[in-house]
C-alpha cells in the first residue's frame, strides 16, 4: 500500500517553504508522521534563523528594500517619483477602456458606484503626465511604485493586493522606443539583480501589442509604446515608451520561492517565513 | 462698495499656495482681475520654479523621503518593518471594538460584506506582533508605514487615504512606559525636524487613556501603551507601548502649508505644487 504525506502536512510544509517532491512514500503512517515531524522541525529551524537574520540585520522586508534600491536607479536614471491615490474614479478606469463588459472588470474591487481601487498605476499616470507635459520639456520621465488590486484566484503566483513597479517616458524618439524599453527593462531587472530573462511580442487586452519581460515562462513585466488609441482620452499626442513590473513576482522568481504570498503584503508571513512557527 | 475676490478666484489662489487674508479688498472689479491676475502668475512662477527644483533635485517627494529617513531612524533603534495588506476582514474591524455602531464604522469604506480597507494599521500589527512574541524574545519592536483609508470630510487637514506610521514595542517595563513614548515620539519628530510640540492626554474612542502628540491645537499623532482591554482578543498579555502618525499632517505642520492634499496622494498635486499650472 502506497502511504503519502496527507494534504495539509504537504501545505504546512509548502507554506515553511519546503519542496517536497510528488510521490514521496512511506510504508506505514508511522513512518510518515516521523518523516513530517522531521521536515517541520527542520523548516521551522530554518525560518526562526531567517527571522533571526531579518531581526539582527537590516530589519527591513525584501520588498522594501527593492523598492528603495529601484527608486536610487530610476531617480538616477532621470525619473520622477509619483504617490498617487488607491483609491480611482470609474471614470479613470473607463479611460483605460475597462468598461463593464471589459474582461479585467469582474477583477476590480469596488468602494461605491463610481470608485474602485486602481488594478494598475497608468490611469493615474496619465493623468499626472498629461499635466507635466503642459508645464516641462520633453523628454518627461516619471515613475511609481504602490499598491494594485484584482480580485485573482489566489493561486500561488497572483495576489489580490500586489505591488507595481511603473514607468514612463514621454518623448522618446519614434525609432528608439523599442530599444528603449529593453534599455530600461535592463536597468530594472539588474537592480533587482535577475538574469536571463527574455522579451516576448504579446496582445495586451488594455495595451494592444506590447512586448513582455518572462523568465521560465512566468511574466514578469510589459511593456508598452505609443502614441496609442488610449492616449487620446487623456488629450496627449506625444511618443513614449511604458514598462510595468509586479515586485513580488521579481522577487518570488529571484529568491526562487514556490509562493507569492511569502514575500507580499501579509499577515501570514514576514519576508519570506511563515510566523505561525511558535 | 466693498469688492473681494470671488471665492473660486480665491480657491484658485489656495490651491497654489497662496495666503491670501480675509477682507482683501478692491475698488472695482478691474482691479481686482487685475491684481488676481499678478498673483496668480507669481503663483505659478513659483510653482513651476518648486517642480523644477524637484525634477532637477533628488526627483523624490517629500511624502517619499520621510519614509526612507524614519525607516532608517527606526531600524537603528531595534524595529523591524512589516508591510500588511491594505484590505482586512471585518473580524480584525471587530476586534478593534469597531462594530456597526462604532463611531468610527460610518468611515469605513467597505469592498464587500466582509472586508474593507483599513482605518489604521493597529490589527494588522496586532496580529503579526501576536506571532511574533511566541518567537522572538522581548522587547520585539516593529512598525509599518503604509495607507490607511476613512470617509473623512475632505476638509483641509482630512484626507480619504493617509500614510500612518505605526510602531509598537512589546516588553516595556510598567514604569517606563509613559517615558518611552515620549523617547520614541521625539525620535520620529526629530526625524522630521519637528519641534515646539507637546504632549496632551486623551480619550480615544478606541484606546482608552492616551496621550497625543499636538502643535498648534493639530493632533500629530496618538500613542497609546498595554495591557490593555483590546490584547485579550488577540491572546496577548504583555505590556506595550504604540504611536502613530500621520505622515500628511506632519508635513503639513513642518512645510507650513495651508493643505493637507498638496502633500498627499494626489493626482491634483506633486509634491506640493498643484499641477493644472498650464
């Protein structure tokens, strides 16, 4: 008789961040309650050292640290940092053509009738931009990193409140917009110090044609160029080139981490380690 | 015939930043476009000299550096960050003793029956700190810095999303827990180089006795210290001392603005320069 870990000791053990392998048998349940004992107590070492390191170190989330050492190379870079509200009109969102028959629009979180909470950075931006355009010379360079909201699945690479990385500039040359995207893609990725990733041509439902950043078939970032049919809602004629990263996804793939929700906004975790560990 | 500006002349004018005093007056509506006129331009001269100053500068809003420059003063002192999710369940909401006929629960925005977007960052801070004090020895110091959303009346010194700073330290001694919250209040004021304010006790409608951190008649921010009714809820039963600030408001206070929104999350504002300056 085939004996294997039950479901919740192979989630226990998922959630202390071990990889236990399919198929992994035992001969009696005895053995098996032992094995788990064996791996729990091992894991819960190891995230108790880790918390250790967080508490005597730096003090400070992965995902905090990425932010600051991604606003040094963008505002190095000649970029602007933006904060702008969570909290976005229907309106706004309308803008960006998430309408009520838009497929993102079963995934938005609504706070009333004709406020929501934004699912991305860029209608925001837009609306920043469109501003900064009347008032500097090209090219103009702005950024922000905050919080987006999509009801998702849940599944182990998505979340309901993720943090985006956004970027834009407007003005840059008709023919070097590709390049661009790659140069900046770059610049973004080797901050947060991951390799071989590649770029891939994709539909976007709200950008058209874009080109994405993946690596082992996971998205990292898209990117976008215009002048584009959405720009004109905004009243902006003008070229630009566009990129957006999800952090925890950067970082779940660099830390090569089998769970999104170890390294996000959590209550369940603290950078990395599960705390329910007494 | 007394001729004052009108009140979207006057609007205008505030949004800029300007102070203009009440019983400004004029001798004909000419003179009062004209002179509307000078100070709105100077107004906008000035902003735009602001917006070049941030492009041209470290290209960071101030609502940005306060962060980097309290996470710094505070990791140096011993507290690890957190970062929690901006939705929570209506059980945390309950365990903070808001239920539906809380003061505070008609400011609540809800995103469905059962969740909503935090008013303060208290439970989720409660229930990391819970985990934590059944792993790491005492004192565990933490804190997080992140948005907090009520229904405000968008007054000038109200705002519908908020940055809190939140810190609690576990294991203060009895004795020593009315000085520590005044050791830790002048340690963020001082990183914000605020000075002159002072400490005045409260009823908070939430933690019973208080004190208040005020300047000038504004509350700058509200500490509070345990045990304390509210730990049963979450099993704890050690001694605490907490503070919070709003980020805006001490801003405000600091940059002597007139408006609390120039500083804030804004699509209206960067950095304090109102952005429709065309």
């Amino acid at each position: 008789m085939k004996i294997e870990m039950t479901s919740s000791q192979l989630e226990r053990l998922k959630a202390l961040g071990g990889n236990i392998e399919a198929g992994y048998c035992f001969e009696s349940t005895a053995q098996r309650e032992a094995e788990f004992k064996r791996l729990e107590k091992a894991l819960v070492l190891e995230a108790k050292k880790n918390l250790n390191t967080l508490r005597t170190g730096d003090r400070r989330p992965m995902l905090c640290k990425v932010q600051e050492q991604l606003v040094e190379a963008l505002t190095s870079e000649g970029f602007v940092q933006v904060v702008t509200p969570t909290i976005i009109s229907k309106k706004f969102l309308e803008r960006m053509t998430i309408d009520d028959d838009h497929a993102l629009h079963t995934q938005v979180f609504w706070v009333d009738k004709n406020k929501c909470l934004r699912p991305m950075l860029a209608p925001n931006l837009y609306s920043v931009s469109k501003d900064l355009l009347n008032i500097w010379e090209k090219p103009v360079r702005i950024f922000e990193i905050g919080s987006c909201f999509r009801k998702e699945s849940q599944g182990k690479s998505h979340l309901n409140e993720f943090t985006m990385l956004n970027l834009v500039e407007w003005g840059t040359a008709i023919g070097n917009r590709d390049n661009r995207i790659r140069e900046l893609s770059d610049l973004v990725l080797k901050t947060l110090r991951i390799e071989d990733y590649e770029f891939e041509e994709e539909d976007s439902v709200v950008y058209g044609n874009t080109i994405d950043v993946v690596k082992n078939g996971l998205e990292l970032g898209s990117s976008s160029k215009g002048s584009h049919p959405l720009d004109a809602a905004w009243g902006i004629t003008d070229s630009w080139v566009g990129i957006g990263f999800g952090l925890e996804r950067l970082l779940m793939i660099r830390e090569q981490k089998n769970n999104i929700h170890a390294l996000a906004k959590s209550i369940a975790y603290l950078d990395g380690v599960r705390l329910n560990i007494k």
